[in-house]
C-alpha cells in the first residue's frame, strides 16, 4: 500500500436509491457497522422536494434525468445526520451534496453548530448551488441569482459560528441583513463547522478556493479535473489562502475501489473518497459487501 492511499480517508455515501435512508433501524445499523470498519465519515445527500416532471437538465447523467425515482425517500440529511451521531461515536458526518439556496443561512448556521456541538466536532457540510430549477424556486430563491447568494450564504454561517462578541454580530448583504446577531452553541471546532464545495463547473472551484475548506468535483476526471484544481489553488492564493490547506473529494463505488484504484486518485490530488455501495434493502448485504471493501483497503476491520 502507497504511503498515499495509507493517508487517504473514506467515506460511504447512505444508499438513498435503495430506498431505506427513512428506516431507522436499518440506518442504525448502517452506520454502526461503517464505524466499525473504520471508514471515516458518513454522507447523506439532499433534495428538499423533488418537483415531478422537471424539465432541469441533471449534469450528471447523459439522460438528463437524476437515477433517483420522484417519489424516493429523501430525509433532510441533517436531520439523518443527527440521528446518525446519536448511534455512532466517531466516525463523521457529512453532507453531499446540500442544496444550499434551499436554506436560509441563519437557521443552517444554528443546525449546523447545533449538530457539531452535540457529535463533538463530526460535521462536515458539502454544499452547492443546485442544478433543479424548479426544487429550488420553490423553496424561495431565485434560481439565476443562487451563486451570488451561496457566496453571502458562506460568509454569514462563518461569521455566525465564529463571532463571540458581547453587541452580536452584523451583516449588511445582497440578500440578508441583520444586527447584533448572537447565536448559541458554537460549533465544537473554533473555525467552524468546515464547508467544501461541491459541484463540476469553474464557479465552483473558485468558490472553493476563495470560500471553501475543500471541493468535491462531482462527474469530472482527468485534464477537466486538473484545471478545476488549479483554479481552486489560484483562487485561494489570490485571496491570501494556503491552497494547500484545501482538500479534495472524488467519487467511487464501495464494490469496485482497491487501494490500486485509490491510488490512482490520490496521485489526482484526492484527500478523500466517497464510495458509494451498491442499492440493495438488504442490510445484511451491504455491511458484507463495506466489510470486503474495508478489509481490501486496510481498514479497522
């Protein structure tokens, strides 16, 4: 095993195209057993509302169309999330992706600190701005302005997980504005809960790098996802960021990694990956198939 992959951390998505992600016994025991092999993190996706014959364009597949059915259980993840921590004691948890216009950032800034503090620091939040026009318009944004509106979105929830002043903290923006806000608990980390950018276009990688602690560069691979990584590492030099701070999650399944593959992928620049197992119900199954994969990668277990 390379000294790369030895340093390379592993997630495993929650399989919401199996349609379990609402059973709360098979969830528990989901999570249990990828702490027990040693993987690093848990990563619930999210759609708020799925609108029924959308006519967006999903850029991640050649159909246009998402893989998962309209009518799919699709829990909040950071409700999941919290449920999750309540049954594990240290493997973390994370978001991918979460639609970010979907929420207002004053009451995300408080559920994120309110998960952080009360796992003991395990929260990481991937965001992006959304690709369905029609789930995020119905949650109150407009769709053309969602970049614009991340950017502020970023920028309040770090000011209000770091702010500790005695007046609270104020905001004049765009699109939100407060005074003396002061929100309580904190996140158990002094920066904050860490933010990574996901998504496959330039404006991503610039957030990234001008915003994010790392980029989840989702459907994207070789000259694309060099150039996306080098722009990340510009933006951040040019707003005065150590780009070598900034970490990298790429995809892959749960059945088919090797530390081989694993390599390859760090050798890209992957901090992280995001294995995703197959859709099956079968719980007996999946902890089966994440213990082969763990003991290939040389995990706990």
């Amino acid at each position: 095993m390379t000294w790369e992959v030895f340093l390379m951390e592993y997630a495993v998505m929650a399989p919401v195209a199996a349609g379990v992600t609402a059973r709360p016994e098979w969830m528990a025991g989901f999570a249990r057993h990828v702490e027990e092999c040693g993987f690093d993190s848990i990563v619930a996706v999210e759609h708020t509302v799925v609108v029924n014959r959308y006519s967006s364009v999903y850029p991640y597949d050649s159909s246009g169309k998402m893989e998962l059915a309209d009518d799919c259980d699709i829990p909040d993840p950071l409700d999941l999330l919290m449920f999750l921590a309540a049954h594990t004691s240290r493997v973390e948890l994370a978001t991918g992706v979460l639609v970010l216009p979907n929420h207002h950032p004053v009451v995300l800034a408080k559920r994120a600190a309110t998960i952080d503090a009360l796992s003991g620091g395990r929260l990481r939040l991937s965001v992006g701005v959304g690709w369905m026009r029609e789930e995020i318009e119905a949650c109150g944004a407009e769709f053309g302005a969602r970049g614009r509106r991340a950017d502020e979105q970023i920028d309040v929830l770090r000011l209000l997980w770091t702010d500790r002043s005695p007046t609270g903290a104020d905001h004049d923006g765009e699109f939100f504005t407060f005074r003396g806000a002061m929100t309580y608990p904190k996140p158990a980390r002094p920066g904050g809960v860490p933010i990574h950018i996901g998504g496959h276009s330039r404006a991503a990688a610039r957030r990234a790098g001008r915003r994010g602690d790392g980029l989840q560069p989702i459907g994207v691979d070789g000259e694309r996802l060099r150039e996306l990584l080098d722009l990340m590492r510009r933006e951040a030099e040019l707003a005065g960021r150590d780009p070598d701070a900034l970490e990298v999650t790429l995809g892959h399944s749960v059945r088919a990694v090797t530390p081989e593959k694993a390599g390859a992928l760090a050798a890209q620049g992957a901090d992280r990956l995001v294995l995703q197992p197959a859709p099956s119900d079968d719980l007996a199954a999946v902890r089966d198939e994440l213990s082969a994969c763990a003991q290939r990668l040389g995990l706990a277990s």
